[in-house]
C-alpha cells in the first residue's frame, strides 16, 4: 500500500542551526502539509501546498520555515535558524483531492 | 480560527468494553477524520466520513458524521489492548485546504 515517507526518523540540531526535513508524498497526490505535534500536545497546522504552492499557513509558519517541492517526488520543510521551542514531531502529510489525508511515521527534532 | 473539542480527554476501560468518544465544534466541517496514534508514531487514519449523517465502520469501530455537520462520534467496541493510544478527530475546514485537530482523547485499555 502507497505511504507517505519521510526522513530522518530523528534529527538533533544546534540551537541556530539550520534543518531540512524531508518527504515523499503518495505519488498521485496533490496537496501537501506539514503539521508539527510538540511532546504530549495535539497536532498542529503548519502549511499546505498545492499545485506548487503554499495555499494555507499557520501563525506558526513564520519567515524562519519555508517549504519546497524541488523535484515531482520530495517536498520539504526548512527551518532556518532552530530554536529550543521548535523541538517537536514534525509530520507531513498528503492527500489526492477532497477527503482522506495519510501521514508520515514523522520527524523527531531536538533542538539542543 | 475553528477549533475541535474532544471528550473524554483520557478514558480508562476493561477489555472487552465498548468505547464511545465524539469530537465538537462551533464551526461546520465538509469532512471528518478519525486517526489512531501510538507513542512516537504518526497519526493512522480510522475512518473518512464525507457527509451529514454519514455512518461507516470499519471492523470493530464505527464512526458518524453529525447531522449539524458540528461534531462526530466514534464508537469502538469490544476493545482489546491494542486499542491503546491517542485518538484524534480532523476537519477540513470549509473553503480552505487544512484539516484542524482536535486535542486528542487518549484510552487505556486494562486486562
């Protein structure tokens, strides 16, 4: 069965540091998101991605994210400059049009 | 914006009760989204419902879809210990792209 797949499974940082996580969308999707669930806290909205590009954001999706699609497979999320706070799973997600939308296994971040 | 109201927040049951939790909103939704989540794993979706009054089941758990489009109940029955987890309603949230969760209703399941 098709999956979403997404890496690294975990990723340490250094405060400041940039990071990229990745993901491969199910190949005949069309919308893309990435969502981010801070330990013991619910799932949260970070962006979404259509037809290349950003067709919805958070107020947490500030000018430090940005995402990507570089390639007909990858769709990334960038952190420019990490902070404590952003430690969080990080999951990206993707649909074929209306209804249904399938998770990645996610990103752990740890910002140190 | 929208938000998602989920009851219980945690449940506590026997094997082989059946379990009944439901998702609220002020908002309408055009879909809702049931996902089970385990520790340190990403959200796997349950059941889809699509519109007003939609009832669907898929094995032991069965889902509907409120017909004030306002909330959604899921109903697991017989349940077992891997039932354990964290269960989440989503929206879509009309005239946008993004599905909104809810906080989560997190079940034990005791032998």
């Amino acid at each position: 069965e098709p999956e979403v797949t997404q890496t690294p499974s975990h990723q340490v940082t250094q405060m400041g540091q940039e990071v990229i996580l990745r993901c491969v969308p199910i190949s005949n999707h069309l919308y893309f998101y990435w969502y981010r669930q801070i330990l013991g806290q619910k799932v949260e909205f970070l962006v979404s991605f259509y037809n290349n590009e950003i067709s919805e954001k958070s107020e947490i999706f500030d000018d430090q994210f940005s995402v990507e699609r570089p390639d007909g497979s990858n769709f990334t999320l960038k952190i420019r400059s990490t902070k404590l706070e952003d430690s969080a799973m990080y999951f990206c997600a993707s649909r074929a049009g209306g209804g249904k939308a399938f998770f990645g296994q996610g990103t752990r971040l740890t910002v140190v | 914006g929208q938000q998602l109201n989920q009851s219980p927040q945690s449940m506590f049951i026997q094997e082989g009760e059946d379990v009944s939790m439901n998702c609220t909103s002020s908002s309408i939704f055009n879909t809702w989204l049931w996902y089970k989540q385990d520790p340190g794993e990403g959200p796997v979706l349950l059941i889809a419902l699509y519109k007003a009054g939609e009832l669907t089941s898929n094995g032991r758990l069965t889902a509907q879809f409120g017909i004030t489009r306002k909330d959604s109940f899921l109903n697991i029955s017989a349940s077992i210990p891997s039932d354990v987890g964290i269960y989440f309603c989503a929206g879509d949230t009309p005239y946008g792209q993004n599905f909104v969760f809810g906080p989560g209703t997190r079940l034990s399941v005791l032998p």
